[in-house]
C-alpha cells in the first residue's frame, strides 16, 4: 500500500479557505478516492484530487475513515500460503 506518498493533507491554506460542507460529485469522488488508496489513480485522478479535496470536508473526512479502515485491515490480515492441495483441485475445476 503506496496510498501514503501519493496523499494530500489538508494545508493551512486550505484550512482558511471556505470548506464546502456537502459534495455534488461525492459517488465519483469516492471512486477516486478509492482508486488512490488502492494506488490505480491515474494522474487525472490524482490531479482532480489535490485540486478539489482540500475544498470539501465530506470528501476530506471520507479520505481520511477509508485510509483509516484500510490500514487497519492491512495490519489485521495475516497472509499465509495456499496448501498445494487446495491450488491442484482448483486448478483442476477450473481448466475442467
């Protein structure tokens, strides 16, 4: 999970400006949102991200709970090999 170098945070700058307190686009923005966390935004994304999030509050507190969750279950997930068993009947129900 690269979400964190590619993240903006809220600046002083954007502290003082004028916070939009509902979105209009927030479906499209959690699209993207998600997209950044899951590191497959592209540039546009990205640019439409730090342009726009620093504005709206919904958007800025749903970026931080899903970056929040993520991490959290990153840590949680303890990532263990398939038995070759399990990988051969698969494989075997599939190309069947």
């Amino acid at each position: 999970m690269n979400a964190s170098s590619h993240t903006p945070s809220v600046t002083e700058e954007a502290q003082k400006q004028t916070m939009k307190h509902s979105c209009e686009h927030h479906a499209e923005c959690m699209k993207i949102i998600q997209a950044i966390l899951d590191d497959e935004a592209t540039e546009a994304e990205k640019d439409h991200f730090r342009e726009n999030m620093d504005k709206c509050l919904p958007c800025i507190e749903a970026y931080r709970l899903e970056k929040c969750i993520k991490e959290s279950l990153t840590l949680k997930l303890v990532k263990k090999p398939c038995p070759q068993s399990i990988m051969d009947t698969i494989l075997s129900k599939v190309n069947s």
